[in-house]
C-alpha cells in the first residue's frame, strides 16, 4: 500500500525536526515522491550521508511502501 504524503512529511518531521520540508507527489499515485529538505543535521555532510540520514528516518519503508523518493537534502545557508 503507498504511503500518503502527509505520513511520509510526518516521518521525515520525526526524524528531522528541525528541517525546512517540501513534498512533491511525483506521479500522482503516493508512490513517486520528491523531498526537498532543509536541516543543521546535514551540515558538514557529503550528500551520500544526507542521503543515508534520509533512508534511515523512513524506516525500512523505501521499496516497501515507497517506491521512488527523490532526494534534494542541504543544511542551512
């Protein structure tokens, strides 16, 4: 079952609470989305580490109950 987009800023707020948010419904059918996330827990960070921050705050859920999640992660300038 794909995850709603509310539940999927919901997850990603548990794990980055302080983080700027954006969610994009790529395809329309909760399964291909866009993240776009601002948070001082990626500061000083390679991407591939953002990234894998990212993937670990889902829980297993990537593959599962989402299926695509295009990633565009930074710190704050």
């Amino acid at each position: 079952m794909p995850i709603a987009q509310t539940d999927l800023e919901t997850i990603l707020r548990e794990g980055f609470p302080d983080a700027e948010i954006a969610i994009e419904d790529l395809a329309g059918d909760g399964d291909h989305y866009k993240a776009r996330i601002v948070s001082t827990a990626f500061a000083g960070l390679p991407r591939v580490r953002q990234h894998q921050l990212v993937y670990a705050a889902l829980k297993g859920r990537m593959g599962g109950e989402l299926h695509a999640l295009a990633l565009e992660t930074s710190a704050p300038a």
